[in-house]
C-alpha cells in the first residue's frame, strides 16, 4: 500500500498539508509549512496524517516532537496516526493485524515539554532535577509571602494583592513586554508601583531559586533560556527531525521564540492554526505570531490553507465569511460546505434578559420536540454571568443543563492538601507544601508552621530532623504519624506504589476535623488514589496533574447524571473546538460583542470580532443570534428598572445582515379585538381634556 493510499480520505488540501516535504533516505527532508485551518475543516485529522506520514517514510518516534495546549489533544493525535499506520501496514500485507505500537514520546503540551527538557538539563541550568512544579494557587501564596516579607501588605495606599501580581508578573513573562509596557496596557491601575514591584518579582525569583520550584511560567522561561544558550540550543534543536505545532494561533511570545531557535532554518518545522480564531490574547497569546510566521523563514515557509467545512450547513458559513470578510490583517478564506445551503441564521430582537432566556428555552424545546436532544444544543455567551436569567428560567422550567467554566479539581482545598504531602516529600526544600501540609495538624497556625519550616531548613531538610522538632502541645498526638510517614515516602528509592494510598490514610482523620460533607470530599481522594497508578512515579503524578488537571464536579451546574437528557451552556472561549446542532447566542450588542473594555484598540476588536466567529462556527444547523434592547444596570436592587438602550453590534453591518433572518420577539398580537376591530368600537368617548384642565 502506497502512503497515498492511507490518506485517501484527505482532500486535496488536506493531503497536500500531509504529505508535505520530500522521502530521502529513511525520512522526509522538507522545509517549513503552515496550514491555515478554517473552523471545521479536519485540522486534527490533518495534523494525525501528517504524523503518520513521517513514521510511514522511516521518522523514527523518538525524533518527532509535537507540541499542543491540552494533553488529551496529544493523546488524540496519537491515536489518529496510530490508526493510520495500521490502515497502512494491513493493507501493505493484503491482511489486517494487531494496531502497531505507536508511541510518541515527546509529545505532550508546551509546559510539559518544558517540564521534561528542564529535568533532562537540571544541572546545565543550577536546578535540582527534583524540583517542584507550583500550580497557580501555590504560586500567589508564595508571592503573597514575599510581598509580606517586603512590607507591601501595609502599605498607606492600595497596593496589589497577591492574584493581580501574579497575573502581571505572568503576564510580563508570556508577552516578552517591560514591566512598564504590561503595567500601561494592562493593568493601568498599578503603574505607580513599578519600582516595588520590581523589587518584590526579584525577591519571588530568589524564593523559588532557594525552595527549587518553578511556577508554569517558568517551565516556558527556563526553556527559552536554554534555546537562548547557542550550545544548549543545538543540542536540544539536534534531538528531533521534525516539529509539529497544534493551535498555532494560541502561541505567546516566548512558544514563538523557542520554536525559531529549535531549528532555525525551519527545516521539519510544521505549524497548524487559524487566525480567525485567535481569541487568548489576555493569556498573552499574539495572533502575529501565525501571521508573521511564513516570513519568518528564508525563503519562506510554504502555507496551505484548508477551506472545505466538514461542520456547518453553507448559510451559517456565508454569515460567518462575511463577518470575516470586513476584518483587518488576516489570511483571507471562503468556508465552504458539501452540507447543503441549510437555514439562514437569526438575528433576534428581544426586549431584555427575561425575554432572551424565554426565546432561548421556546426555540430548545422546539428542537427537542423535532429530535434534536438538548445536549446536541448550546448557548453560548460572552460572560459566565451573561446567563443567570437564562439558568433561573431553565431551572424553573425543570431543563436540567451543564455549564462550562467552573471550579477545577485541583483547586478544591482536600485535593491540595493531599498533594501537597506528595509534593513535599518529593522536594523537602518546596516551603509552600510544607507550610500548608504543617497547618493541616491542630494548633499549628501560620506563626507555628512558619517556625517548624524554619527549623526543618535550619537541619539541612532532613526528614529525621523533623521527628525531634518540638511541635507544640495540640499537634503533639499527631505528629509522630507525619514525621513517620515523610520518611517513608520521601527516603530516596522509596516505591511509588502505595503512596498515595498511605497518605490518604494518614489524612482522612485530618478531612473530618477539617471540612464539611467529608463523605463526598473523600470520593476525589479515591479518585486520586485511581489516578495515580497510572504513573510511573510521584514526579510525573504531581506534575501532570498541575500542568493538566482534571475538571471537578462542581462544573456542572443542577444534576445532568440523574436526566436522560441536557443543555449545554459555555462561555465562547470554553466552546473553542467543540461544535452543536444548534446554537443560540446571548447578548450580541456593542458592550458585549465586542466587549466595552476592547474600546478604542484595533487589534482588541478584531479579537472581539474573531471571538463572535468562533461561536458562530460551533452551529452545525442552527445559529441564532440574540439582541436584547434594555441592559439593565447591574449596580442596583434586584427589582430595580434602571437600564441602558442596547446597540446592535457593529460587526453586524448591513452586508452581514444581510445574510440573517431578522425577527422581533415575541411577536405583538394583533391589535384589538379577538376580530381585529377596535375594543369598544361605537362606546362614547370619555372627555380627558376637560377633567386635565379641571384639575388646575
């Protein structure tokens, strides 16, 4: 079987993405390539055939990286190639067998890579290779601990807490930009403390040198710096033969710079992405960065662009090309569908938020009716809080939904207690897991953990040292248990096996003094327990799970489990990639699309357009878009009456319009009577003029 034969499904754009580059001797020899993806049109797919490709012409898998933005998107990529090579290995010998063993090593996301070149390299860059990884929650209290440390908790006027700092320290790394350029654009109101914060960021840096721990920051920084090194960056750049990029137009500054230094002729380099949807830019992604990619090469990198739209029906596709066809700087594409012409999408204009949810639920309930489940359903929105009337009206008429958006697994305070046992153990010097583990026994408040850390340092980090300390009296019954049992886990070659177990059982007596409803809180430490022997070794299980965690339960809103059936409800940027028969979508008026805050920043309203595009681009069949004419003013009593007129939206200009149906609803009633005529039709008339003038 010929490799054509095993991308037989592609398109010819697709194929051509694919197969992309020359076969020379055991490998493929090609230069570098971007593939503009257009919603729907099979980048997954394209991107698997690509893999499969190169191990079909002789790329061994320990020589491909390829780097997404989740770890399940990874998984899925190997699977997809996996199947193709098995397709094209049975077909070779006219006999199916056994999937091939396809393992990519260096597959995985950015920071995980990043996390794993970090440790191969340690010592090159003065780390302990068991250092610890902070999640975010870790990361803003150790800042918060610094920013104590300097005074900055007692300042006379309002100085940062510790999220914002976190935010703009984060926000400084991913962009590249001065503290002074991210303090101007971004967070204005924190201009006046540029010294002291640079002050306090310098003072964050030496805690984590000391404590060895790296924030997710740093796992992208410390692999820039590595690339920046000419030595490390052939070294690191010699280990693979070719390059594969996922959702391109996600990247931030410092994924840009360290995929030119990896191969800097571009040689094996392939990129695939859209900029029309390139939505993340307050997580410091750039939509220059796709933009500029082909010139960043010499000659530059060849670009393929896939238009054909396996999702949607072609009226929602010409709605969405024209609200693309008005925007600036772009790849210019035409989606277009095999699907059929379909029906036009809607635009509707209703009279406020009570309205808006009494259209939304009308219209699911006709579709249900008409067979189209209400998990086959989404409304979409621009704020999590844009659907409380809708979610009052669902609830009150029994529609049981999800919602995307919530609360993650790691942030629930058991689960982190848990790990951070682990996390200690696996990096005696990691401070902030010791402080929390510490204040998990009674009588053990910040000043007295504060106090044991300081004496566990003070004995070189020896886990022996920890039994002698003279806990004080209440923690005293308690504190033999822990000291035995970081010990145990902690002792050097101590087995994985079993170890979250016994920290579990160390900590359940913990969890009922602690917290409430411990009964549910201990099905997510089982939960872990099932979760961990799934890896090889604590490292790589506390690890994975702060660059990847799960989502918790408490992402659903009502009870979905116990229905046949729900809607789904996502904010646009949690819908990204995701795809529904039918979509409505809330509040599209200037304020909202585009945001107030994006005011007077082109490249913010062409985000804010892209990000209308993208939840336009999740409907299959329906789209509806949604128009209230009175926001109500938020700062006010629940039965306050105070509003703002709403706007059209000005991305809906007269040529995208002219692409809707525009309808009002609901529709007003005939006047009069149940016949039409007039209500009282020959009743004599009631003289008001007379009676107003009377009155003075």
């Amino acid at each position: 079987m010929t490799t054509g034969d095993a991308h037989a499904r592609l398109n010819d754009e697709q194929r051509a993405a694919a197969c992309h580059g020359e076969s020379v001797g055991g490998g493929v020899q090609a230069g570098p390539l971007l593939v503009i993806a257009g919603a729907g049109t099979g980048k997954t797919t394209t991107l698997a055939h690509r893999v499969a490709h190169l191990l079909l012409h002789g790329v061994t898998p320990e020589r491909l990286l390829l780097l997404t933005f989740t770890r399940r998107a990874a998984l899925e990529m190997t699977r997809r190639a996996q199947r193709v090579v098995a397709e094209a290995s049975a077909a070779a010998r006219g006999s199916p067998g056994a999937l091939p063993s396809v393992r990519l090593p260096w597959s995985g996301t950015f920071h995980a890579i990043g996390n794993k070149l970090a440790r191969r390299y340690a010592h090159r860059l003065g780390l302990d290779p068991a250092f610890s990884v902070l999640d975010r929650g870790d990361a803003a209290d150790l800042m918060d601990v610094v920013r104590h440390r300097l005074g900055l908790s007692h300042t006379e006027r309002r100085f940062p807490r510790k999220d914002t700092c976190l935010g703009i320290y984060s926000h400084r790394i991913n962009t590249q930009r001065t503290l002074r350029d991210t303090l101007e654009i971004a967070y204005p109101w924190c201009a006046e403390w540029e010294e002291p914060l640079t002050a306090l960021y310098r003072a964050y840096v030496d805690e984590k040198l000391a404590q060895q721990v790296l924030d997710y920051d740093d796992l992208l920084l410390y692999w820039l710096v590595m690339m920046r090194d000419p030595a490390l960056a052939r070294e690191v750049g010699s280990l693979f033969d070719h390059v594969l990029v996922d959702e391109y137009q996600d990247t931030n500054a410092l994924q840009a710079e360290i995929l030119q230094r990896l191969h800097p002729d571009g040689a094996g380099v392939t990129v695939v992405g859209d900029d029309a949807q390139a939505i993340y830019s307050f997580r410091g992604a750039t939509v220059e960065n796709i933009l500029g990619f082909p010139e960043a090469y010499s000659p530059p990198a060849r670009v393929v662009m896939l238009e054909q739209n396996y999702r949607s029906t072609q009226a929602v596709l010409d709605a969405a090309n024209a609200l693309m066809a008005e925007g600036g700087r772009q790849y210019r594409k035409f989606l277009r569908s095999p699907r059929g012409p379909g029906l036009r999408p809607r635009h509707v204009t209703v009279q406020d938020d009570q309205a808006q949810a009494g259209y939304v639920v009308e219209r699911v309930l006709e579709a249900r009716e008409r067979g189209v489940d209400l998990r086959r359903q989404a409304v979409l929105f621009r704020n999590s809080d844009h659907s409380d009337a809708l979610e009052l009206e669902l609830m009150r008429r029994n529609i049981p939904y999800v919602k995307y958006g919530g609360l993650k697994f790691l942030e629930a305070a058991h689960v982190k207690d848990l790990l951070a046992v682990l996390r200690w153990a696996d990096n005696p010097r990691n401070r902030i897991a010791a402080f929390r583990v510490l204040q998990l026994l009674p009588g053990m408040g910040p000043a007295n953990a504060e106090r044991a850390c300081d004496a566990f340092e003070a004995a070189g980090h020896r886990w022996s040292a920890l039994a002698g300390y003279a806990a004080p009296a209440a923690a005293r019954p308690h504190w033999l248990a822990l000291s035995e049992l970081l010990a145990a886990i902690g002792a050097d070659g101590a087995a994985w096996e079993g170890q979250v177990t016994r920290v579990r059982a160390w900590y359940e007596p913990h969890l009922d003094r602690l917290y409430e409803s411990a009964q549910v809180r201990r099905g997510d430490l089982e939960q872990l327990e099932r979760l961990a022997v799934q890896y090889a070794g604590r490292e790589s299980f506390v690890t994975e799970l702060t660059l990847d965690p799960p989502q918790a339960s408490g992402d659903l809103a009502g009870t979905p489990w116990l229905d046949e059936d729900y809607l789904v409800l996502s904010t646009v940027h949690s819908a990204k990639g995701q795809e529904w028969e039918s979509v409505h979508v809330l509040n599209v008026t200037d304020g909202s699309f585009p945001s107030e805050f994006s005011a007077g920043r082109p490249e913010l309203l062409e985000e804010e357009r892209r990000l209308l595009y993208v939840a336009m681009t999740r409907a299959r069949e329906e789209l509806h878009l949604i128009a209230p004419v009175r926001c109500y003013v938020t700062q006010q009593a629940p039965t306050g009456d105070r509003y703002v007129h709403g706007t059209r939206s000005r991305f809906l200009t007269r040529d995208v319009l002219a692409r809707f149906e525009c309808a009002a609803w609901p529709v007003e009633p005939p006047r009069g009577g149940a016949d039409g005529s007039s209500p009282a039709s020959g009743a004599p008339a009631v003289d008001i003029a007379t009676q107003l003038r009377n009155l003075w």
